[in-house]
C-alpha cells in the first residue's frame, strides 16, 4: 500500500512538472509567433508605404508597381496580409489567455491592405455619366 502511495505521489509530481515545462513552452511558442507576426506586419507596412528600410530585406512598392502586378499576384498578396493578420489576433490573444501579455484588444493590431490599384481597363467615359 505505501509503495502504491509513493508510486502515485511520484506519478502526481512528474505530470505537474511536465504540465508547468509544457505551460511554458506553449508561452514561448505564441510570443514567438505573435511577435514574427507583428514583424511582417510592420515590414508589409512599411513597403507598401514606400517607407521601406533596404537592410530589412524588402524594397518599397510604388502604385507603379501594383498598377503592373497582375491582379491575381495583388489578391494573394491580399489574402496573405489577411492570413498574416489572423495568425497575429490569434496569437496575442493566446499570449492573453495564458496571462503573458495584455489584452489584444488594448494594442493596435490594425491590418495591413494593399492600396487600391486603378484599374487599366476601365472606361474612364463610362464613369462621367
């Protein structure tokens, strides 16, 4: 009976330390992942504001640019801003949950768009009506 008593106290003691080592883990793991989301975020901002910092890896994007990207490249970038900023609400507010962080809805998480593109092909006749 007391070797049972001891084996479950031994047993109790290894799963709380695993649950804290895994607790802790798990808040590395969403502040990593919040914090490389915020990153993109800010790297995605500053291109397509034509505020770029070259050391960064990325060069700005002028309208210019956009207006000569085929409009199926412009809405996967779109769907990836979109995707980026999923990924970023979600993890700050697993970093919240896990009481690691604030609350993300104190922080400014505003999405990054890309700008409107004036599309070529419209007639320009047609809108004067």
């Amino acid at each position: 009976m007391i070797h049972r008593f001891k084996f479950s106290l031994l047993l109790v003691a290894g799963l709380l330390l695993s649950a804290c080592a895994s607790t802790d883990l798990a808040i590395n793991t969403a502040q990593t992942q919040a914090a490389g989301n915020d990153r993109y975020t800010t790297l995605a901002a500053g291109a397509l504001a034509n505020d770029a910092d070259p050391t960064s890896g990325l060069e700005s994007v002028s309208p210019a640019d956009l207006a000569n990207t085929p409009d199926s490249v412009r809405l996967l970038l779109s769907k990836l801003l979109d995707a980026i900023q999923a990924n970023r609400l979600a993890a700050h507010s697993v970093v919240f949950q896990l009481g690691a962080g604030p609350d993300p809805a104190g922080l400014d998480l505003t999405p990054v768009t890309l700008p409107e593109v004036a599309d070529p092909n419209n007639d320009s006749l047609l809108d004067e009506e």
